[in-house]
C-alpha cells in the first residue's frame, strides 16, 4: 500500500514531441502528463527513444515540432538547437533547476568527496551558504543511506554507494522532478537493490519521478503507470498490473515475455 497522494498539478506534459536525429526519426509524436507525486516507469527496447525523451525534457536536446512543458513552463519550443542556444541561458538554467537527473553513469566528481559533490550545485550555480547546503546535503546523505560516507571520495565507494550519491546530489537542487535514465544498469548485481530501496523510498515520499528502467519488478511495485515504447511511440500505457500483468499489445507481449 502506497500512502502518497497523487494531485491533479501536471509537472510534464509533453504533447506530439518529435524530434529526428538527421533522417532517424527518434521520437514520433509523444503524449504524456506526469502528475504531481506521481512515478512513471517507461520501458521499451533499447533503441526506442526513452533516454532522448528524458534528455528533451531536461533540455540536453532541442525538440524539432510538438512542446513540453514543466512545471508549466514550456522546454525549448519549436526551436532548432540554433536558436535554442540563443534562448535565454538564464531561463533554460532556471527551468533545469526543477529537474534532477540520474544517469545510468554516475559521473561524481572524482576529487571531491560524497559531501562536496552534493553541495556542489547549490553553493556553485544556487549560491546557498555552505552551512545551509551542507546541512540539507547531510539530511540527503542520510536519506539515501550513506550518512557515514559523507567525507569518503567515490573511489573508496561502491557502485551502489556512488548512484546514491549522485541521487543525493540531484535531490540537492530541490527539484519538482526527478529523470532516472538506467540508474541500475551499470551497477553489479548484488548492487542493484540497494540503489531500487532508495528509489522506493523517494517514491513512496511522494517524489514526482520518471524512470527509465528494466527492472520489472521496481516498475510492478513502484510505478502508479507504466508506459512502454517502442520505436518512437507510447505504444501502451497503464497501471503496472494492466501493461505488466495483461499486456494488450503484441509488442509489450514480446517485450515483457523475456523477462519472466
Ligand atoms: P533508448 O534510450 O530507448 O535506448 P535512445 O533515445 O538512446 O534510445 O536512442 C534512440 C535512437 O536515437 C537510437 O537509434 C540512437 O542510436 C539514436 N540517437 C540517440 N542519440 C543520438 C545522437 N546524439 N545522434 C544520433 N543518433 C542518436
Ligand atoms: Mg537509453
């Protein structure tokens, strides 16, 4: 049972998203609201857009026709990456600052301790005090497990230590919506689940989330939807038991049917 409370405030919406990497259509028309306190799961085959849906949200890539807003606010409209380059940098900054991305490589920063590296983005770009980052990166450390490693470099952690640093340094921007892009696929094994545990309790802290990710057993428990694509398209979305449990399209079938 789930005690989080899910609003009707949309945090994403993305309406006939397109966008082609040269002639390779990559996104073909892509409709999706994301609620407030709401975690989707998107799964689909490798190569089936999910990581540059996640990038155009964040603004990583330049969307060619369609829109996406955030928080209400619309991400790079209509605009190719020339012009977009010229969309205010301020304002792009801003709006990244409501979004927290988790990327299947964690990328810490090697010369600075678990401590630093989360407070990194708020004293650097936010200009908080060092103390009030600090003490609000010690909160998140503590969130995600590794309050004693606070002054470890990532070379002394684990893999799943170090994704749960990188978590904590994304929720240390404060962010409306967290991306997850493969957070666990680089990670051993035995790894996985501590890194899953922390995801559950962000999502269960009422956390808006987007994940990425082929962790059936994260989308079944975790999700309040599932979408699945392929090929550029939302080919089915739903509660997890519905996509995962009774799939209607012969494509999520044959998908899923490697899992089990
Ligand atoms: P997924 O995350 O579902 O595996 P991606 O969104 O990474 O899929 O990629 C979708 C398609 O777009 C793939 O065919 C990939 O090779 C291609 N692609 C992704 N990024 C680029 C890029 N920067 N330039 C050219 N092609 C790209
Ligand atoms: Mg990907």
């Amino acid at each position: 049972m789930t005690t989080r409370q899910i609003n009707q405030q949309t945090i994403v919406r993305s309406r006939n998203l397109h966008k082609s990497f040269g002639p390779l259509l990559v996104l073909d028309g892509i409709d999706l609201d994301v609620y407030a306190g709401e975690v989707v799961v998107i799964l689909g085959p490798s190569g089936s857009g999910k990581s540059t849906f996640l990038r155009c949200i964040n603004h990583l890539e330049s969307i060619d026709s369609g829109f996406v807003e955030v928080d209400g606010e619309q991400i790079g409209y209509r605009l190719r990456r020339e012009r977009l380059d010229k969309l205010s940098n301020a304002a792009i900054a801003k709006q990244r600052q409501k979004i927290g991305m988790v990327f299947q490589q964690f990328n810490l920063y090697p010369h600075m301790t678990a401590l630093q590296n989360v407070i990194e983005a708020p004293v650097g770009v936010h200009k908080e005090s060092r103390s009030a980052a600090t003490e609000n990166a010690m909160r998140l450390l503590d969130r995600v497990g590794l309050s004693s490693k606070a002054h470890s470099y990532p070379r002394q952690l684990s893999g799943g230590q170090q994704q749960r640093v990188a978590i904590a340094r994304a929720l240390a921007i404060k962010p409306k919506l967290m991306l997850f892009d493969e957070p666990t696929s680089a990670l051993d094994p035995e790894l996985v689940g501590e890194v899953l545990s922390t995801m559950r309790d962000l999502a269960k802290q009422g956390l808006t989330m987007i994940v990425v990710t082929h962790e059936i057993g994260f989308a079944r428990e975790a999700a309040d939807r599932v979408v699945f694509m392929d090929g550029g398209k939302i080919v089915e979305m739903g509660k997890p038991e519905d996509v995962i449990g009774n799939p209607s399209h012969p494509r999520t079938q044959s998908f899923l049917s490697r899992f089990i």
